[in-house]
C-alpha cells in the first residue's frame, strides 16, 4: 500500500501544473493536492481549487488577490499572495513533497525554501539548478531532501540507474527531438516566427520550454541539470538527437553496456514516477508498439547553426555564476522573441554577448545569483 502523498503544486497552472493535477486526479488515493499556485491566471487557478479543494492557494501577481479571495474563501480555502508568499507557503507542516512548475529563476527561491524546510522536490524547474546548481544540491545533501527529476530526459536516467548506484557509470547519453527546425539552416531560421517555433513535432510544452526546445537551448539546460543531479563531469554528458523521443535518455556502464528508458512522449509519466517514486503505479496512458516505430533513428546535433547548446557547454565548464549569466539572458532572449521584438537568430547572439560582458564570479552566494540575475537581465535588454 502506498502511503498518500499531500503535494504542494507551484505552477499549477502551466503545463507541467496541469498534468500533474491529472496524475493527482487518477489517483485520488495516492495523491492529494494541498496547496497550488499560479502568477496571473486566476481563472484557471480558481476552477482548479474549487475540483481539488486544497488547504491554501497563492497568487503571486497581488493584484489578483482579491478576486481569488472572494471566489475560494467561502469555501474554506486560504487564499495568500505575493513572492514571499510562494516562498513561505512550501514550508508548511501539512506538505509531503513539492513539485516546482515555475518557470524559470523565479522557481530558485522557493525550491530553497522547501528544502531548507525539509520537503522532497519534485523538479521540473530546471533553471533552479542551472542558475545555482551546487548552492541547490549542497544544500538538498546537507538537509537530506531527496530532489526527484521531472524532466523526461533526468526522469530516464534516474530510471536507468535505479539498481545500478553501485555501479561505475561511463557516460549519460541525453536525447533530443532537434525541435520543429532540426536540418534547417540560417537563411531559414532568418525567416522564422514565434507560431513556427511554438509547433514542437512531439512535445505539448509552454511557451518558453519550447521555444528553448527550438534553438536547443532546452538540451543544454538540461547538461547543465544533470551535471548537477547525476555528478557527470561535462565530458560525460552527451546529447543526441533522436526525432521520434522514444528514447528518452540512456546510460551507459563501464563495462560498455547501454540503459535506455523508452515509451511514448508524455509528459504525465515522469510526473507520476516523481511523485510515486519508488512505486509504479498503473495508467490508462496509450501504450508504446514497436510496430508503430519501425525505424527509430540518430544523429549529432547541429551546434554551428544551433549555438546555445554549445554556449551551455561553455558555461559549464567555466562554473561560477556563467550558467546563470546564460540563463537570464535567455530568458529575456526567449521573451523578446515571443514578444516579437527580436528575431530568432537574435537570441543566441545575445546570449553570447552577455556572457563575454556581465560580471563573472567564481565562487558566488546565494545574493551573488540574484545580483547576476538582475545585472544580466538589464545588460540583455540593452542588446534588443
């Protein structure tokens, strides 16, 4: 039997949000939703809450509060809101695991928070880790917080190396879609829209993670997440492209035999395994057939024309606060782009710009990545 699980959703509302509150919804006797949140989308937010009845819901955006209050608190939901709100919320007694569905650095603060108070993490904010990936996981050892990876590709290798710790592992091998322009050239991408890169032949994702998935700049912050997650050095991480995301990542031993995990792109099922972990538990998801896939077919991703895979590499390597220099000015890149204010071939030219301009620290503080944050964000917005 497997004991209930209260889970505190941050993000409940965007598209790893909602999913979980399906594999919530499946599994009523497992699963509980005890506390979500969302920025701005106070509709969604409040239809959610008034399905799952959960002890307490936070709007971050303030100017929401009220309408949230007025709709929730007649039926016993706590309504809170603002940052500090978010952050203080994950600290609560009645939360058993925390499964962060921000986007982006917003989600750095909280996930601390939630560790600091001892809570498991279920992670699909990759950023948290990209931007203070040793901050984050000294942090989860000192506290003994177990961080579970949400992400298909990190859930793959935790999977693979279930049994396996004792073992001497080679290399992980990441597996990547290569996007809705994978073989395109320059003179293509010149041309492309923000519709065209937000139809992602596999994935349904929100906006941001599939624009990244476009430029590749998704894989490169999922190098620098499983740098931290799985100990690999740089060298040992390597990323393939596979169009039909089958294979959702691989591992590769010492003795030079391969691990994959395999089935249908779907995004329920690492939030499940995540949440359940160290149980499976049954779905009515469609299954995989080979028969289906009669070819599953390979390919070294194009990093001349795709450039913000290897500036992640580049970041990596250089450690200190690069990873966080990268991914502000991609985040401000990737929303100017949507905002149709820059070109696509404009967002890694301003990542490659920050890096060789903002502040570099060696060795930053917790205060250090949120003054390399904000610095960042105002150096990028000053090349659009």
């Amino acid at each position: 039997m497997v004991a209930k699980k209260r889970i505190a959703v941050l993000g409940s509302t965007g598209s790893i949000g909602t999913q979980a509150l399906e594999v919530i919804r499946n599994h009523p006797e497992v699963f509980e939703a005890e506390v979500l949140t969302a920025n701005t989308n106070t509709d969604l937010l409040i239809k959610q809450a008034l399905e799952f009845k959960p002890n307490a819901v936070v709007i971050v955006n303030e100017k929401h509060y009220r309408e949230v209050s007025d709709a929730l608190q007649p039926h016993d939901i706590k309504v809170f809101s603002g940052e500090a709100s978010l952050t203080q919320i994950t600290e609560s007694d009645s939360i058993d695991i925390v499964l962060t569905a921000l986007v982006g650095f917003s989600g750095l603060q909280p996930t601390m928070h939630a560790i600091n108070a001892g809570k498991p993490i279920a992670l699909a904010n990759k950023e948290a880790l990209v931007v203070a990936g040793e901050l984050v996981t000294r942090f989860a050892r000192e506290k003994g917080v177990n961080i579970y990876p949400i992400d298909s590709e990190h859930s793959a290798i935790f999977q693979c190396l279930a049994g396996e710790f004792h073992n001497p592992v080679e290399k992980i091998i990441l597996t990547a879609s290569g996007g809705p322009f994978r073989g395109k050239n320059n003179d293509y991408l010149a041309k492309v829209t923000k519709e065209m890169a937000l139809k992602h032949p596999n994935w349904n994702m929100g906006c941001k993670v599939t624009i990244d998935s476009a430029t590749l700049m998704n894989k490169g912050l999922e190098v620098i997440e499983a740098h931290w997650l799985f100990g690999m050095a740089a060298s040992q991480i390597e990323v393939i492209i596979h169009p039909q995301s089958i294979i959702h990542s691989l591992v590769q031993f010492a003795d030079g035999s391969l691990k994959a995990q395999m089935g249908l792109p779907d995004m329920r099922l690492p939030i499940q395994y995540a949440l359940s972990y160290p149980h499976r538990l049954a779905t009515s998801f469609p299954r995989f057939l080979f028969t289906d896939f009669p070819q599953l077919t390979f390919e070294k991703p194009d990093i001349t024309t795709f450039r913000c895979l290897m500036f992640a590499y580049a970041a990596l390597e250089q450690g200190g606060n690069m990873p966080c220099i990268l991914n502000a000015a991609n985040e401000i890149a990737v929303a100017a782009f949507l905002n149709d204010k820059t070109g696509f071939l404009q967002i890694p030219e301003i990542i490659e710009k920050c890096m060789a301009k903002a502040s570099f620290v060696l060795h930053p503080s917790f205060d250090d990545y949120v003054q390399t944050d904000r610095e960042t964000r105002a150096l990028a917005l000053s090349f659009i």
